[in-house]
C-alpha cells in the first residue's frame, strides 16, 4: 500500500505513526496537492491529503477514516478501545488533536499570505483561542496520568503528540510547555518513542 502525504502534513504524520505502531509495510510518496502534477485527485476527490491507497487501488481518505480502516486491518497493537465508552474518549481525543491542528494549518496558511490579504486579527485570535481552549482541556485531562486515557497507549496519546509537535513546528510563539506542565511531560516522553522519533520532520 502507499501512502500520499507531505513532510508537512500534521494529518499525514497522524497516519504514519499509526502505520509504524502496527508495524505495517507501506510506501510514502511525497505528494503535494498543490503541484501541478499531483495524483491527489485521482483517489481523494476532495483533493486533500493524506491518502492511503490499497493494493487493489482502493482509496481510503481522511486521515481519521484511515486509522479506523489501520485499525480493523491489523488488531494488534490495539490503539481504539473495543469498549462503547473508552471509544468514544480516544475519539474525542483523536478530535481534540485534530481540532488544534486544524486551527494552527489555518493559521500557518494565512501567514503564507502577502500581508494585505491576511485575515484580520480577531479571526487570528479566534483560531489561537481554539488552540489554547483543546490544549486546556487536554491537560485537566490527562492530570497526571502516563497516558491519555486508560492504562497504556493508544490514539488518544496520538492525537495528543501530533498536534503538540506541529505547534512547535509552525507556530513557535506559542509557548504551551508554560501554562500547561502536564503536556509538557507527555510530550517529551512521546518524543522518544519510536513511532513518532521516526516520523519526525526535519528540522
């Protein structure tokens, strides 16, 4: 199977550790959807990334679709909760994690702009609110627990570490290791597992 990402897709990053967690073979093709001669279209519609596609050329899009088809294709390690309610939790994380990505992709996009065509500064405080509102939650969350939720690893520790690295990789002024301590320490130690000390982008 291949996988259609960049180096700088926060979603893509999602799926990669996901991949290296359950030891899954794949190719990644650095595919940019805005390149004139991407592929992106010919499996996801919407031209978005990342797209998995499956050795019978199936396509499966988005990155939350994909780790549940990642997950029902190899149970072990178990990264979703079997249980109604513990699912619904590492979901909820999953949504927290994507949610803070989704505004700092905003923002990061709009700061590409020529500065007479950027948005004005309460739609930028409005997104930087979003992120300082999921990252709150997540700390009283987490406490001080190991991980995010039950007793062992899971999508919701995901969720969590890829969202956190990719503020640290585009929005360095925001300085969340300050007001909340607890992230802090989850994400050093996630930094060291394999999974995602793998899927890191350079620096």
């Amino acid at each position: 199977m291949k996988l259609l990402g960049t180096p700088g897709s926060p979603y893509a990053r999602k799926v990669r550790i996901v991949l290296a967690e359950k030891r899954i073979s794949y190719e990644y093709v650095i595919d940019r959807p805005s390149s004139p001669e991407t592929q992106v279209p010919q499996f996801n519609p919407l031209g978005k990334i990342p797209v998995l596609v499956c050795d019978d050329d199936r396509a499966v899009y988005d990155s939350v679709v994909i780790v549940e088809y990642l997950e029902g294709l190899v149970a072990e390690p178990r990264l979703i909760p079997a249980a109604f309610s513990d699912r619904i939790e590492v979901k909820r994380w999953e949504a927290l994690g994507d949610g803070i990505a989704d505004a700092t992709v905003a923002i990061s996009h709009d700061l590409r702009e020529p500065e007479a065509q950027r948005k004005p500064a309460p739609w930028y405080e409005r997104q930087r609110q979003k992120i300082q509102r999921g990252l709150a939650v997540m700390e009283r969350d987490l406490g001080d627990r190991e991980f995010c939720h039950g007793a062992g690893f899971s999508l919701a520790d995901i969720a969590a570490g890829f969202a956190l690295a990719y503020l640290d990789q585009v929005l360095k002024d925001v300085d969340w290791r300050r007001d909340f301590p607890q992230l802090k320490k989850l994400a050093a130690r996630l930094a060291t597992r394999e999974s995602f000390a793998a899927t890191a982008p350079a620096v």
